[in-house]
DNA sequence: CGCTAGACCTGACGGC
DNA sequence: TGCCGTCAGGTCTAGC
C-alpha cells in the first residue's frame, strides 16, 4: 500500500515521537513479522532492548531507526510496511488491535510504538550500518528521488539503455525507489507517456520528464499527508491522507481525463492493474520482438 | 541477464 | 445470507 510520501508521513511521526528515547523492551506476536531477521523475534527483541532511538530514517519505502549506545550507532531496525502495515503511536492501555504483529515500551513510559498489519507483507530486521549509514540490507536498494545521493542523470541514462518498459523501471526499487503503481501511473499520465513505451525508444529528456512527474507527484502527496483510499494506510495517530482526491489516472477508470475528456482506461500490466488515458497516452505501436 | 507467474496474507466487494 | 471469484498501495524467487 504505501509508497515513498506515505512512508515518509510514518518516518516524521517517528521522528517526533520515537526518536531520543530508550527501548526497554520489544516483543514480536510470531516469526513470520520477523523473518527478514534470520536469527528470529527472540533474539531481535533482545538485541534491541536497552538501546536508544537517535535517528529515523528512510530510503524509497524502506525505514529504519538507527539505534545508539552510549550515543554511538550500534544498529538499524529496518522496518518494510509492506501493503497493509502501520506504526502507531499509542498509549499502553489502548486495546490491543486484531492484528497488532509488534510492541516497543520505552523508558519514559507512554506512549508505546505498535505495529499493525494485516497481510504481514510488512515486518522488522536488525543490521549494520554501511559507512554511509544505510543497513547492509538494504543496499540493493537504490537512492529515492528526495535523497542527496540520488543522481537522475545516471538513472536516464541507465532507463535509456534498458528495452525493458518505461513503467517497469521506475517501479524497480534498485534503479530508483519509492515510486509504486499509484505514483507510477500519475507520473506518466503527467508526463503524458504509456507505461509499455520500451524505454529505449523514449528520449533522454522525456526519461528525466516522467522523473521529475514522479518527485513532483509525489511531494504534491506528502503535502497531504500522503494518498489514502481507507483507513488500512494511516500515520502514526491514525489519521489519513487525502492526496487521493488529486489522483489522475491511478483508479480512475471512466472518469474523463482532466486534460482531454477521454474516459481513462484500465489495463493489466505486471500482474497489476495500470491506468492511463487512451489519448494522451498512446500505446507503442508495435510489441517489440528480440531477432 | 530479464521477464513471468506465483507465493506470501487478509479482507472488502460484487454477482449469483 | 452465504459462497465464490476478483482485487488491493509490495517484494521476493523459482523457473524459463
């Protein structure tokens, strides 16, 4: 479900309420929320306990809370919401919710961290932190569009060489990351480009456009406290964003096209759903063949 | 190497 | 009312 801007709402909630405080004890309902940690919940639980949350940090739609002993870095907890998942910020006596997969109490007492998801796609590893702080992981993960490192010029030209789908790319984590199929969709729909466009025939500046759609897009998002279609993506109070009501083509089969009218269409893709509007965003005329 | 299909889960919704 | 199929914001991997 989330993608980068209503990850990034989650990663300010931690930072307001988590960062600076010291964990005395984390539990974990079952392994499956803990999978990614090989040695498994027990011994993540234990191994964090005790230490102090000095940063909350994030890369595409992965977070981590960097955690320090005696003010030195020590870990990252990465956390992957993966569709369904939330962190809340709770007081301990609120009852506990039917899918309440994590806690973490703190030192200083309420409120707790919780985590919640109900299609556990999402869940918690401990790691070390590379030179360049970012947890050994998660290092196939490429920068986001929002971080210092992050190079379009190198990400053009890397679209550019590929044959593969526009749209297949900018969803590929290890390119670029952050974008998933809502901001996917409203950046080529902004960019007016169809997704199955191979990448190779589209110029470097209409690659860097589609780019740019999709940091646009996506700040647009996180102004609004991110896109939320239900109450299954909140932030840490629970509260929901409403950038859906800004969406373009994403969900928006048969409504007419903001610019021209047209009824967008619905398509699969990617074993997906994909929206776009059939004039603006012409299909490539031929499906390419190697030979 | 790149791509596809399937797996991992639960719940909401529409049709019958 | 229930049953069944379909769909959902993501990621990973087995197998071509």
């Amino acid at each position: 479900m989330p993608e980068l801007p209503e990850v990034e709402v989650v990663r300010r909630g931690l930072a307001d309420h988590v960062v600076g405080r010291r964990i005395t004890a984390a539990s974990f309902t079952g392994a499956r929320v803990a999978r990614r940690h090989i040695p498994g919940p027990v011994d993540l639980a234990h191994r964090i306990t005790g230490l102090e949350v000095t940063q909350a940090r994030r890369r595409g739609k992965y977070l981590w809370l960097v955690l320090s002993e005696d003010g030195h870095p020590v870990h990252g907890l990465i956390a992957h919401l993966g569709m369904s998942g939330q962190l809340l910020v709770e007081p301990a006596d609120a009852p506990d919710e039917k899918h309440l997969h994590a806690r973490f109490t703190f030192a200083d007492g309420d409120p707790e961290l919780r985590f919640v998801d109900q299609r556990t796609f999402g869940g918690f590893a401990l790691d070390d932190l590379a030179d360049d702080g970012v947890p050994h992981q998660i290092r196939h993960i490429a920068p986001d569009p929002f971080e210092p490192v992050y190079d379009q010029a190198a990400v053009v030209r890397r679209i550019k060489a590929s044959d593969s789908a526009i749209k297949r790319m900018i969803l590929h984590q290890g390119v670029v990351s952050g974008i998933g199929n809502i901001y996917a969709d409203e950046a080529l729909w902004r960019a007016r480009v169809h997704g199955e466009r191979p990448s190779s025939s589209l110029t470097k500046p209409t690659i860097a456009r589609v780019l740019e759609h999709a940091r646009e897009v996506m700040a647009a998002a996180l102004v609004q406290g991110g896109t939320s279609f239900d109450a299954l993506y909140v932030n840490v109070n629970g509260a929901s964003g409403y950038f859906d009501r800004s969406l373009h083509a994403y969900g928006q089969e048969g409504r007419p096209c903001a610019r021209c009218g047209t009824p967008i269409r619905r398509e699969q893709f990617m074993n997906r759903s994909s929206f776009s509007c059939p004039q603006c965003q012409t299909r490539p005329r031929v499906r390419r063949r190697a030979g």
